[in-house]
C-alpha cells in the first residue's frame, strides 16, 4: 500500500500511456501490412491517420483490410483517448476540484451577505 503514490507517478502514467499506444499502433502496422501488402511505413502511415481520427487519404482494398481497419480504428481511437485521460486526468481532476471550491466559496459569500 505504501507505493501506491509511486504506480500513479507522473512518469509511471507516461510511460503506460504510450506503451499503450505503441501496442495498438503496433498491431494495428502489422495487420495493416499483412492484410494489405503495403509497407510497414504505409501501413504505420495508415494507421497514425486511423489512431488520430484524421482518416486516410486511401481505401482498405481486401475484405479482411476493411474488416480490420473498421475495428482497429475503434481500438485505437479508444486507447489514444483513453491514454490522454489516464495521462491527463489528475491534472484535470485538480482543476475541477479547484472550480469546485471557488464556487462553493462563492455561494457561502453571498449566503452568509444575504442573512445580514
């Protein structure tokens, strides 16, 4: 229990979010190249557009091509999402926390003026 500040280090989050992404970028290369027959660097090109959510400029040609790249957009677009959240979210979740508080602060400002 005492390392637990340690597995959620800024560093530790880093790495697991883009270990994350590699992973899915790299299966997602591999089975670009093995059901399209394009290069590795097409089909790492192919795939950053996909992970992006910009899209590609060309079409799976193959069946199996489409099939894939339908399902490894959901995939990567979810895990570079899910890596900018899991990366992000403490620093989001401060920020929140702070509005938060100075709303509250605020509504006790005026409730404690108005009972005057």
């Amino acid at each position: 229990m005492w390392r637990r500040h340690h597995l959620h280090s800024p560093l530790r989050r880093g790495l697991t979010s883009c270990a994350l992404v590699a992973a899915v970028m790299l299966v997602g290369t591999l089975g670009i190249h093995h059901f399209e027959g394009v290069s590795y660097l097409e089909a790492f090109y192919f795939m950053s557009m996909i992970a992006t959510a910009q899209g590609t400029a060309t079409v799976p040609v193959t069946p199996a091509g489409k099939l894939f790249t339908a399902l490894i957009a959901f995939v990567s677009v979810g895990s570079v999402v899910a890596a900018l959240g899991f990366l992000f979210g403490p620093f989001f979740g401060k920020l929140w926390r702070v509005g938060v508080d100075k709303m509250e602060d605020e509504v006790r400002q005026l409730t404690h003026h108005d009972k005057k």
